[in-house]
C-alpha cells in the first residue's frame, strides 16, 4: 500500500462532495440497517472508489455512506472485508486510512461474534477494553506509511478510553447491559472446534470474532482514537454445542443491533471532540 493510492481513493471521494466527515463506523455482519440513522446520505459503492476491494460476504452491501447526525457529518462503511474472504491486511485496513485522510477524528466499529463468556448472552453487547490477534498476520508489516504512523506503535490502550466511558455512561442511561471484555480474532471461515473455544476461554477472552483487530491495530497506527463493540450472535460453550443456524446469527444480529444503533445514536448526539 502506498499512501499516494490513499490520498487517491481520499481525492475520489471528495469529488462526490464528501466534506469534512468527524466519525467513521464500520459496520459488522448484520448490521448494516444502522446505516438509515444518516441524513443526506451519498451512497459510493466500493467497486467505484480507486484501489479500493469489494465485500464477498452476503450480509455485506459494500459502500461507504455519507450522511449526517445531530449536526456531525459521518462516514459508514456498509460491509468490510475479512482475512478469509482471500484479502490482504492491506486491502482490509485500505478503508480505515481513507477514512483518516478524509478527515475523521473518530472511529467507531461494530462486529458480530461468539460469546465464549458463560454470562453473556445472544444479542447482548460487549465493549471491548482489550483484544488478542490470532490472525496469521499484522497489517503493519512491510513498509511503513510513515506519512500516517511511527514505524512501532504502542498499543497499550488500543481502545480510546475516553470514548468507552461515554459508552458505558450512556448504556446506564439507556438501561442497556453492555458487558466489557477482551476479543479475541479468529481466521475462520470455518466456525472453532470446541477445543479451540476452550483454548480461547483459556487465553482469556470474552467473545471470539473473525474481523475487527486489523482496522482497530491501523487506526492506533495513525493515533485515531477507536472503541469497537460486539453482537453477541451465537453462544459457544464447548460443553454444549450445537451446529450453528445463520438465520438464527442474523435474528440476534437485529436484536442486539436495535441497541448498539441506541447506543451510537445518542453517543453522537452528545459527542464533542
């Protein structure tokens, strides 16, 4: 990736008369009806934008929307790419840079996951405070875009904490259950063994998706602040596991989507930078 491709894929986008966006939010499976929150909204499919990939993934529209919120302008990613679709940490993270060039000061990032912790439940949300990468790579390796980040970026609070505080306030005034805990990044797509799910229990974390840490590891790289929340879809207990229903994953993904959208929606109304 060079960043002359980034400031080109920027420049594109800005020609479609996208100014000034404050936030940027990655949408994860299932949730991609959050985008109707938008006024205004410009609508650019992926497969326009220089450089950029498209999403494989049926639940994925694929395009970046544009709209405004309470005043702020946002951008919306409809569908991201994932390791196991066959992309690169640079196609998958290319998006999150763009969205830096245009101006955000903020992302925001939403996933569907499995809950490995035994008092979650389907369609409640996580915060994450933390995440361990067992993907096979890190999209920082090779050259460094020197124009966006130091060459070794501390991730020693991946999570902006600023930004999880406000979300933990505001699920209290809400009355939303929003756990806290560590997710864990896996390859996929095959769904874990329940061996692995032990493993990851081991390891320490709370839920288990397969995106998420490549764009969070890219956003610390650049010093844009992030907080990312989980979908609860599916509960993965290796004592007791069942073959896993999609329609029962999307079904969960709605659910717990009508509150991750309460919980943004409000967060944006109050949000100053």
């Amino acid at each position: 990736m060079k960043y002359s491709e980034i400031v080109e894929a920027a420049d594109y986008v800005k020609g479609r008369g996208v100014a000034n966006p404050e936030i940027g939010i990655i949408l994860g499976t299932g949730l991609g009806e959050l985008s109707n929150i938008l006024e205004n909204q410009i609508v650019i499919p992926y497969g326009c934008i220089p450089h950029f990939v498209t999403s494989t993934v049926e639940s994925h529209n694929g395009s970046l929307i544009f709209g405004c919120l309470y005043g702020k302008q946002i951008v919306m990613m409809q569908g991201r790419f994932h390791f196991y679709e066959g992309y690169s940490m640079d196609q998958i993270t290319f998006p999150v840079r763009v969205m830096k060039e245009l101006g955000i000061n903020l992302l925001l990032i939403s996933n569907a996951c499995g809950g490995l912790n035994s008092s979650y439940d389907a369609a409640s949300l996580m915060l994450l405070d933390d995440h361990i990468n067992f993907l096979p790579g890190n999209p920082l390796v090779g050259q460094n875009i020197g124009e966006m980040g130091p060459r070794f970026p501390d991730m020693s609070q991946p999570y902006d904490l600023k930004t999880n505080n406000r979300l933990k306030a505001i699920a209290v005034e809400l009355d939303i259950v929003l756990h806290e805990g560590i997710y864990a990044s896996w390859i996929g797509p095959s769904l874990e063994t329940r061996a692995e799910y032990r493993f990851l229990r081991m390891a320490g974390a709370d839920v288990v998706g397969m995106s998420t840490v490549p764009e969070v590891i890219v956003a610390n790289h650049m010093q844009l602040p992030t907080a990312a929340i989980s979908v609860v879809t599916d509960i993965c207990d290796p004592d007791n596991l069942k073959p896993l229903r999609l329609e029962e994953v999307f079904a969960h993904a709605a659910k717990g989507g009508e509150n991750l959208k309460r919980l943004f929606v409000e967060f944006i109304k109050t949000y100053q930078e």
